[in-house]
C-alpha cells in the first residue's frame, strides 16, 4: 500500500485525503490549528466543482447542503434600479449538473464526515509544518515541534500561505490585488422580505459591488462587499471587521443594501484581504507536489479558487486509483521492485501535474482579467463585463475532473 502525507486539513486537504483514501492509500493530514472547521461564508459550488465532488461519493451531501440559486437581477448602487434580470440558473439541464450556493463550513463538514468514515485516525490536529523534505525515494514533514513524519510521496495543500510551496521552491510572497472583500451572515429571520426581493441580487457601483444569496435554505442570507483599496494593513489576510468601516465604504448605496449591511452580527463580519499568486512553472518536487491555493491561488472574481482544488483532489485521486491497480495486476516479483513503484508514483505525479497546469493558470488569468472590468466607474459597463464574464466562466463548467482524458 502506497503512503501519502497531506498537509492541510482545508476543503483542499480534506478533499485529496478522501480522494487517495478511496484509491486505497494510506494517508495522513497534518493540520495546524487545534480544532477542525472552515472559516467563511458562501461558497459557489459550479457544475465543474459538483462533478468533482461526485467523483468523490458527495453528490447527495452537496444536495443536502446546497442551494440552488433562484431567479435575481443586477441593480444600480445609487437608484436600485434594476439593471439585469438574472433567469433561474440551468445549469443542470446545460452541463449536468447544477449551480450551488454552500456554506462552506457546511461542505468542510461533509469532507470531513467522509474522511473520518474511511480512516477515523488519518488527521493530526495542532500539527504545524515547519519544513517539507522531497527526495528522490519518499517525502516528509518536519512539525515545528521537531517530529518528523515520512511517507511514499506528498502533496501540499496548504493555502496560500504555503510552508510546503516555500520549502519545495524557496520563498516568495502573494500578491495583494487591491481589493478588499468583507463577507457576512446575517440569520435570515432578521431580514425584512422586502430586502430580499429578488433572494439573489447584485449591486453594483464605482470599483465596488455587493453581492448576496440565501444560504441552508434562507436560515442565513450571505453577502460579501468588495472594494478597491490600495494596501492591506492588517496582520492576517482574515481579520474581523467593524461594521462601521464596511457602511462608511458603501454609503452611497441605496437604502435597502445599507439596511441589509446593518443586520450583520459583529461576530458574523470579516474582512478578507485578496490575493493571488504568480504560476509556477511546476508544481512538483521529486516525490512532492502541491495542490488547490498553494499552487495556484487566484481572486475570486471567477468564484473559482475552491472550485480549481476540488478538480485537482479529484483527479490526483483518479491517478492514483488507476496506480494502485496498474500494480494489482502486475506480477508480484515487479510489485515487490522498490524502483518500479518509485518510477510509477513519479509519473503519476508528473501525469497530476500535466493533467491540471494549463487549466488552472487559465483559471487565474481569466480571473485577473475580469478584476479590473469588474470594477469599472461606470455600472453600465460593471454590468457590460459581468455579462461577458460569466460568459467565459461557462466555458468552464463542462469539464468532469472524474472523467479527465488527461488522467
């Protein structure tokens, strides 16, 4: 049995664990903080991402805690006028599977769940990776506690903040866009009905917009309100937000987004500095690789970042299903050569690595490009590049990571 350490236990991790844990490897996710839940609000789960979560045996939990988005419309900062209607998504009768709105902390559970159910013991909590070690014959973690853990082969899935993407590659920093986002939850009982007609809205205004959907049903109504800002300040990328700070940025909009802005809990409100990074040329080190934002973090003006790490766990899982039984049905005395497995774990990494590069950098262009039309000074021509946008970003919803000829 080939053995796999994960580092990072977010959807990413959690994802590739689930994925190898169901290619019968033997794996082991190593997670810095104490306690395990994600962070955030909602998440959009495109046809591209539920076909890779399908791929994982999640279809019916996506089901269960997703929400379909309904019919809403593009609306003018100032007047709220409506200047888009928006129909009610098709995507499952277009690409065969539909659009979902997740809390994420809701998708990070079910991943979990799975993971737990295959191997209760495989998550290391409060386990931080001080160094990745990548050879030409197996890969290890170095904790900053000084244990040091060795495994087969190893992939990093550890955010942009990447401690395996620094140790393979050697240092260098994510790039601040210039834009801000807070995001909040606001329980959808606090809500007049009147502020959520229609349930799905943008608003959008000179280099900024305000977006909101409801959430588990309507329980929560999620938003996030983005902005131009020529510097982040803060110590994290994610820090709690103060409301006046998020109101004085939107004061010129119309009454109903400042009254919806001003339900949100101080305890539900955080502020997300948005990053990306350069593409790499590889992402693979000998028996190490990398794996969602550590190798390829981009902003989310495609809503695409957590969608690219579920189709990269999902196709790493099928590459290495499909080696798991090249070996079954190979001859014992070549199963039982140290080099043969060493030689065949390296191409899968390198058939990973060739399988997702294009794609994802694609991805990341797509969404740098679309940054600076989003936030035009004119909604009339914010509401011109979301149209075209979202006309590219549907060029991305046919592909089935569980399907990938490439794999």
């Amino acid at each position: 049995m080939t053995s796999a350490i994960v580092v990072g236990a977010g959807i990413g991790g959690l994802a590739t664990a689930l994925g190898l844990l169901r290619a019968g490897q033997q794996v082991r996710v190593f997670e810095q903080v104490a306690a395990l839940g994600e962070v955030g609000a909602g998440l959009s789960i495109t046809p591209n991402a539920g076909k890779a979560l399908r791929y994982l045996g999640l279809e019916a939990e996506l089901e269960r805690i997703g929400s379909r988005p309904p019919a809403g419309c593009i609306r003018h900062f100032k007047t709220g006028t409506v200047l888009v209607q928006l129909p009610q998504d098709q995507s499952r009768e277009r690409y065969g599977m539909p659009l979902y709105h997740v809390h994420r902390a809701d998708l990070h559970a079910c991943l979990l769940a799975a993971v737990q159910a295959l191997d209760p013991h495989c998550i290391t909590t409060t386990a931080a990776v001080r160094h990745v070690h990548s050879t030409a014959s197996s890969a290890s973690v170095e904790l900053q506690d000084g244990r040091r853990h060795e495994a087969d082969w190893l992939v990093g899935a550890d955010g942009i903040h990447s401690v395996t993407r620094s140790s393979l590659f050697g240092p260098d920093r994510p790039n601040f866009t210039g834009y801000v986002a807070w995001r909040g939850l606001i329980l959808g009982d606090l809500v007049p009905r009147e502020l959520l007609e229609p349930p799905l809205c943008m608003t959008v205004g000179p280099r900024r917009l305000l977006m909101r959907y409801p959430l588990r049903g309507g329980a929560l109504i999620n938003f996030v309100a983005i902005a131009r800002r020529s510097t982040w300040m803060e110590e994290g990328w994610s820090v709690r937000a103060g409301l006046d700070e998020l109101l004085t940025e939107f004061a010129d909009f119309e009454s109903h987004s400042l009254e919806l802005l001003r339900l949100t809990p101080a305890n539900r409100l955080f502020k997300w500095g948005l990053f990306d990074r350069d593409p790499l040329p590889t992402w693979t080190l000998a028996r190490a690789t990398l794996l969602g934002d550590a190798a390829h973090a981009m902003p989310p003006f495609t809503g695409q970042g957590a969608v690219m790490a579920l189709e990269d766990a999902a196709v790493l899982g099928r590459i290495m299903s499909a080696l798991k039984d090249n070996q079954s049905s190979t001859d014992s005395h070549i199963i039982n050569s140290d080099d043969n497995n060493h030689n065949e774990l390296g191409g899968a990494l390198r058939r990973y690595e060739l399988a997702r590069h294009a794609r994802v950098t694609a991805a990341l262009a797509m969404s740098r490009a679309r940054s600076e039309l989003y936030f035009a000074d004119n909604p009339q021509q914010q509401v011109q590049a979301l149209g075209a946008g979202m006309a590219e970003l549907r060029t991305l919803y046919d592909y089935d990571a569980g399907r990938d000829e490439a794999a």
